[in-house]
C-alpha cells in the first residue's frame, strides 16, 4: 500500500523518480523516423546497468519484454537487454493513432491516472522485467505531441448562402461547414478570411466552450438584388502552425428577392381601331405590365377599373393573366363608337399601374364578298397536298367568288409567290380554277403559302389563304462529296483499321434520302464498309511488295422505291515501311578468278534486291573483312580487288558482304563470298637439289651399271599442270657422258654402263627442270658434276675444273612424260561454259599439290632411310677411302 501511495503522489516526468516505480510517463513528437531513443527502462527506473559495475558478474542479466504486442508495440522497438525504448519504422500518426486506439486512452486497475484532457494521445505499453529477483510489471505511457502536419478542409467544395436583399447592416449569419483540422491546439483552424468581399461584406469568428471555432459572414452594406443577385467569393481557413497552413472553399451569397418593387406600364395609352364586321374572338389589343421582383413577387394580374361601363365589360374580354382584349360580342348598330378601357396591373402589395386602351370601331353596313373553295386536290384542314414531279396543268382547286348583296361587281386575283394560277373557268360566271403552271421540286421548296383575294368596287376584300405542302418523290439519287476517293495507309496495318468515311447525299427526304453504302463487285473481300455509317476499314494487314495499288468501286444506295444509286471509285495507295531486308540473290557466292588479276578487274557482280520502295528499297553494299583488299561499287555491286592478287601467298578468301537499305532504322543482311584464285604458269620449277652448279659428287668405278648415282630435286611453286615438273638432261660433258641417265619423272640420276679405267674423270651434265605448264612451259636449268675415281686426291684441281666453263651442246629432246591431261587435249575439249572448266582445273589442281606433296615426303623419308641404312659406304671428297674394304655390291653415293 505504501508502494501505491509513493507512485500516486510522486510527481511525473520523463524520468522515473523512485527505483521501485513500476509507471513511466515519455513524451515525443509524432511523425518521428525509425530509431529514435524515447527512454531508457533501466535508467529510468534504476536497475543495474547491463554491463555496468552496480551488476554482479554471477547476478543474470536483465531482461526486458512486451507483456503484448498490441495496438501501441507496432510504434516501439525494446532492446530486451538495455532496456532502451526507440521509434519503430512505422511513423506514428497521432490523428490516426487517436482515432484508432480511442479506447488505449482509458487506464485500468488501481494504477490508473486522470483521464487525459481532449488533446492528449497516449501509447500504453506493459514492460516485463526479468528475472525473478527484479521481477515487476511496468506500466510506459507515451503522449504523443501534435505536429503541423494538417491543412484545414472544408468537408464540402461550394458553399452557399442566402441573405434578403434588406437585410440590415451587421446581420449575422453562421457559415454550416466549418474547416476542419485534425491538429489541435493552435495546430488547429484559428482565422478565417474572405478572398474578395465586395466591399459588402466581412467575417467574424466565434469560439464555444470546447473550443471550437465557427465562422460568421457579416453584412456590412446594403444590398440589391435587382442590381446584383449572386456574390461569389473564397472562404479561406488557416490554422495557427509555423508556417501556418490553409485551406479554401468556393463562397457563394444569394441575395433573395423581397417584394420591393411594383409593376410598371411602358405606356400610359394605346390606341386601337377595329371594324365594325370583325368576327367574334378577334384580337383587339395586348397589354403588359412589367414588375423586376422574383417569383411570386413579380406575378402581375390585369382587370378593368371601375370607371369602365359594363357595356364595354360585356363587349371585350380581359384576360387577367395574359393582359389580351379581344371581341366578345358582335358589333351592331348601337354599339358606341369609342370605348375608353381603363386596365389596371395589380401586384402584391402595390398601388396598381395604370394604361388606357382607346378602342374606335368603324361600322360597316355592306357585307364583303365570299370566296367558296371547292379542292380537287387532296386537302385537310386548308392545307393541299401535291406531289412533286406533278405534270403542268395539274387542278388544285375551284373557287366560287359571290357578293352577299348581289349589286356589286367582284373581281378575283392570286396574291403569292409560286408556280400557280388562278383564271377564271369558262364558260362558267364568278369561277376560278387554280392549278401548277409548271412542275413542283420538293428539293427546292416544300411549302407554299398563297392567297385568293376578292374585293368589289367599294374597296371591301377578303382573302382565302392557301397552303400547298409538296410531298416528296424519290427523284434523287445519292451523290458522293468526292467521285474518286484517294486514300493512302502503310502497310502492316493493324487489323479492321480506319481507311476513311464515305459521306453521301440524297436531296429526298424520310426514307427516300436515307443512304446506305455497299462495296462493288471488284472490292477485294478483305475490306469492309460499314451500311449505316459509310465507315470503310481493312480487315487484314496488307502488304506493299505483296499490292501497291487497289482501285474498286463503292455504291450509295437509298431507300426509295424504287432504290436509286450513285458509283464512286476508291484508290488505295500502300505507302511502303522498311519491313524487308535486302535480299541477296544467293547466300554464297563463289567466284574463280585467275591469279595475277589486274588491281580494280571486276571479279564479279553480286546481285542484291530490295522489295522495298523508296529510299528503304536503296541498298548500299560494304565489305565486313578483307577491305584493304577488296572493295565493291555499290551501284552495280562489282567485286574489285584494290592490287593484283597472288595464288602462290594466298589461294583463296573469304569475304562477307554487308547490304544495308536506306530505311529508318536501317535493315541489313550478309552474304558469303569466297574467291578462289586459279593458277598461272608464273613460276619456274626451284631447284632445291643439288644447290649449286659448283657442288659435285664422287662417283666410284666399281659402281654397278643402274646403280642410283644422285637425284635433281625441284619444286614448283603452281599447281596443276603448271607444277607437273620433268627431268632431262640437255647437255653433256665427260670421257663417256652417255654412261649417266636421268628418270624424266622423278630426277633420279643412275649409271647406265660399267666404268672402265679409261672413263675415269669429271661429268658435267646440263639437266633442263621444265614445268607443264600453259600457254608456255617454265624451266630451269642446273649443272650436275660426277667425279669418277678411286678418291679425291687433290680438291683445288677438280675446283679449278669446275670454274672454267663448260663446253656443253644443247640437246633440244624435250623430255617425255606420260602426263593427262595434256593441254592440247584441254584445247580439243568440248567448248564448255568458262566457268565448269575454271572449276574442274581447280579441283584438278588442288588434287595434285595434294599429291604431289605426299609424293614429296615419301621421297624425302625413303632417301634418309637408304642414306641411314648405307651410312658406311658414303664418301666425303676431302676423305681418304680403302677400295679394298668396300664390298662389290651396288651403292648409292651422297652428295658432297
């Protein structure tokens, strides 16, 4: 109980003052960020710091947790071990907090406060403290702080008042919707103003007892409403913040109408004569009495003064409502020739206004003359229907002219415009027929208003108005505004769009102009034409490489009977859109082109196309790879090599060609091109062995006759024919230079016949390397030198005998090689296309470079296989070599 009592009477603040306390009071504004401190349990209600020296290392940690997550846990975040109380991420709203949690303002149990004043908004929060030896059950109230974060609102738009034009000067009148603001305090709606106040008028602002604040418009001049009847103003509120905030609403003062005004007449009298054989109901005159009040205000009702006689009562009717006078009895001989009619215009409350009306009545004692119509036509009710289209001459009538007193002469004439006329009907007296002078256009002219006058020779007359209504024919057909129709729309169109209304007129009227639109027989079945509206859409994307240009006919039908119809021409121009690439003519261009091509020679033309039109069918050519070497012309897409190409560095190349059309954004495409350079006979067999004309070989006489003695090794750099080499020797030198020959095919040099001691000393054989090629075979020559003897004794004299030249005789036996094809046989071939031979020669010539380099490295491996095996027997020239140890078998001899 002393507990309580401490925690009743101990004052509060935003820290706790005893350490036993188990209610804490916070404050903070609304509308904080996440992570803002709002106090801190352990401190406030002095429990040993977590980690702090007041707590013992064996005591258990401090533990701090929400008994419930209710309305006010979703606004806080509590450290459970510090004990510190932060703002959540969830901002805290006090107008909506408030409304929300109406019912976390009232406490329970027997800790409970006051209840908070209207402005208050409190978090309540139950705080469990563990463990056992602080246990305790902390009541945290938090008063959230109004902010400015409001603007004053009118809960409607337009507001409208209403004030009597007389209403005196300081009338007050209570405005029924306040602004309202959801901040209180001086957070609230504190002023009010107008926006403009004529001068007329201001605002006053009352307060109540709970505060709240009502505005009052104030009348501060006097008012007309005859002069102005309506004000329109802004009301604008605001409310006391820093800055302060406002809000606005549309005023509008009605100023309502009193009956401060009487009914006027614009004329004191009004004059008026009337005949005296004017029949019953005749209009006599009108009067009209003016009041500028409203309503019922300004209702004006008409009567006759007391000074007008009954006998004038009784002859014209006033109509009080209208003010109209007309005759309501007949005029005879003692009717009084002027009547003074004295109207009064009564309004509520007002002294009457006053007219006078002078009515002279002329007597007339003859009896005018009678027009009896008789119609042929048909008529109802006076007014004659025709046809259009009647023939001329067409009878609308007859009409009998007669004088009531039988003794005056009567004349008849036709008063209107028209195609009629009135002429009188033999053989008959006093009758007159009125018929169509010409035909009647319904198009032109629907109705006709003429008149049958009659007078007699004292100047009395009567007419006989006729109407004639021409009924309408269908006459006319549809007419279209525009005979021919162009109409353009880009292709790829969506589906069922607009291409265009047709409009057509029909001058009949009813059914009979009511049109309706058909396609023609020729109109593709992809459009469509709407019959009511004349709507012409396409059902379908269309395609311009597909059709450029539709042309068909459209009809306007109407509804007559019978139908008559109208033929227009529709032309259709799909404008073209960059939707197709440029289009090469194949995907892979192969082209032969023989080597040695002069720079700038056109290898060949590469066909593109572009199904476009305009600048998006324009098609520019570029090479992706190879441009330092090939260019194109982009006109007539000629290939063209810049510099002149050699088969021997490169034999062919691949290009990809670029097409790109002119559109926007530009479409392209790529083709493959591949250059295959063929072969000319430009290089000369290579002698690669022997490697010089001065080099020799030692050649002993105990060789055996066909015994391989050396070999001449040549390459040629072309392919085909061009490179097929053969071997002949052309020239020779030597004891017995017969005893050598040399395969044609492959350059092998063997001993033909045994050497005797007389053969003894050098050979020099001229051996001729010769191509195949064509039109002219190349060759190359090189000198083979064979020293027959037991050794080589002395070096410097067989040098000197190869320094000196040789006195050789050219053989000009070309040598013969079995070899096809042959180019006599390529020039008695059948004459093929150019472009099939190239072809075969290159397959050709590619299969024998193949070949003829596999030949090549057998021959290389067989000649170091025989020069591994007989390693023993080779002999250098500067060497010293027993006879003796070698044995007699044949031998093959290295090159020195």
């Amino acid at each position: 109980h002393l507990l309580l009592f401490l925690l009743f009477v101990g004052p509060f603040n935003c820290f706790a003052s005893y350490s036993r306390a188990t209610e804490l009071f916070y404050s903070l504004n609304e509308g904080l960020p996440a992570g803002v401190l709002i106090g801190s349990l352990a401190r406030d209600l002095r429990l040993p710091i977590p980690g702090g020296q007041h707590l013992a290392a064996s005591q258990p940690p401090l533990s701090f947790t929400l008994a419930s997550r209710g309305l006010g846990g979703q606004y806080v975040q509590l450290d459970n071990r510090s004990g510190e109380l932060h703002t959540s991420a969830v901002e805290i709203d006090r107008e909506a907090l408030c409304v929300e949690s109406s019912e976390a303002t009232v406490f329970e149990g027997t800790d409970a406060v006051s209840s908070p004043s209207s402005e208050s908004c409190l978090l309540l929060l139950d705080v469990l403290v563990l463990p056992q030896e602080y246990f305790r059950l902390v009541k945290v109230k938090i008063a959230i702080r109004d902010v400015n974060d409001n603007a004053p609102r009118f809960p409607v738009p337009h507001i409208c008042l209403s004030v009597p034009e007389n209403a005196p000067v300081n009338t007050r009148l209570a405005i029924e919707h306040p602004a309202l603001d959801p901040d209180v305090g001086t957070n609230g709606v504190q002023t009010y103003r107008l926006r403009d106040n004529y001068g007329v008028f201001t605002l006053d602002v009352e307060e109540n007892e709970s505060g709240e604040r009502t505005p009052y418009l104030i009348v501060m001049g006097a008012l007309d409403r005859e002069t102005r009847e309506e004000y329109v103003t802004v009301i604008i509120a605001e409310d006391g913040g820093t800055p302060p905030l406002v809000g606005s609403a549309t005023l509008t003062i009605g100023v309502s109408d009193i009956n401060d005004n009487c009914p006027q007449f614009s004329d004191s009298q009004l004059n008026v004569t009337l005949y005296g054989n004017s029949s019953l109901g005749t209009h006599v005159a009108t009067v009209h009495a003016v009041d500028t009040d409203l309503g019922s205000n300004a209702q004006v009702t008409y009567s006759y003064s007391q000074k007008v006689p009954q006998s004038s009562r009784d002859l014209f009717c006033l109509d009080e409502s209208t003010g109209t006078i007309t005759l309501s009895s007949k005029v005879d001989g003692d009717t009084p020739r002027l009547h003074r009619l004295i109207v009064l215009g009564n309004g509520p409350g007002c002294i009457p206004a006053v007219i006078t009306v002078l009515v002279t009545v002329i007597k007339v004692m003859m009896r005018p003359p009678e027009v009896v119509p008789r119609f042929i036509a048909n008529e109802v009710e006076g007014v004659v229907y025709l046809k259009e289209l009647e023939p001329i001459n067409t009878p609308i009538a007859f009409f009998t002219i007669k004088d009531p007193d039988e003794k005056y002469k009567v004349n008849c004439y036709l008063d209107g415009d028209g195609p009629f006329r009135l002429s009188p009907y033999k053989p008959y007296n006093n009758e007159y027929l009125l018929e169509t002078t010409k035909p009647l256009d319904y198009e032109t002219q629907q109705l006709y208003e003429i008149s049958v006058v009659a007078w007699n020779s004292e100047g009395f007359h009567v007419n006989k108005i006729i109407k004639v209504q021409v009924l309408d024919d269908n006459d006319n057909s549809p007419v279209f505004s525009q005979q021919l129709i162009e109409l353009s729309i880009e292709e790829n169109n969506v589906p069922n769009a607009f291409l265009t209304k047709l409009h057509a007129t029909d001058a009949d009227s009813g059914e009979r102009g009511q049109v309706s639109y058909f396609l023609g027989p020729d109109a593709p079945s992809y459009f469509s034409l709407d019959k009511t509206t004349g709507v012409l859409t396409v059902s379908t994307q269309l395609d311009r490489e597909e059709k450029e240009k539709y042309r068909y006919t459209v009809k306007a039908v109407d509804s007559g009977f019978p139908p008559r119809e109208s033929i227009a021409t529709v032309t259709i121009t799909v404008l073209d859109k960059n939707d197709n690439s440029p289009r090469f003519i194949n995907k892979d261009f192969s082209f032969f082109v023989p080597e040695n091509f002069p720079g700038f020679g056109e290898i060949g033309v590469i066909s593109v196309t572009d199904a476009d039109a305009g600048k998006n069918g324009w098609v520019a050519l570029s090479v992706l790879n190879g441009s330092d070497i090939f260019v194109i012309d982009t006109g007539k897409g000629v290939l063209r090599a810049k510099v002149s190409l050699d088969r021997e560095q490169q034999s062919s190349y691949i290009l990809w060609i670029e097409a790109v059309d002119g559109g926007d954004p530009a479409l392209s495409s790529t083709a493959k091109i591949t250059v295959l350079l063929l072969d000319i006979n430009d290089n000369p067999p290579l002698v690669l062995f022997p490697q010089s004309n001065m080099s020799y070989l030692l050649v002993l006489p105990s060789t055996l006759p066909g015994s391989p003695i050396t070999e001449v090794y040549a390459v040629d750099k072309d392919t085909g024919m061009n490179a097929v080499i053969a071997y002949s020797i052309i020239g020779r030198r030597g004891p017995r230079p017969e005893s050598f020959r040399i395969d044609p095919k492959t350059g092998n040099i063997t001993l033909e016949e045994s050497l005797m001691r007389n053969d003894y000393g050098l050979y020099r054989l001229l051996v001729k390397v010769s191509d195949h090629g064509y039109p002219e075979p190349l060759h190359s020559t090189v000198m083979v030198n064979l020293f027959v003897n037991d050794t080589v004794s002395n070096e410097s004299y067989i040098e000197s005998l190869l320094r000196k030249e040789p006195d050789i005789s050219i053989e000009e036996k070309q040598p013969q090689i079995s070899i096809e094809p042959t180019h006599k046989k390529m020039e008695s071939a059948s004459c093929m296309p150019t472009l099939v031979a190239l072809s075969v020669i290159s397959l050709g010539s590619i299969a024998l470079v193949t070949g003829m380099s596999i030949y090549i490295c057998l021959s290389k491996g067989k000649k170091h296989h025989r020069a591994d095996e007989n390693l023993e027997v080779q002999i250098p020239l500067n060497g010293r070599i027993n006879l003796h140890m070698l044995e007699k078998k044949p031998v093959e001899i290295s090159n020195i």
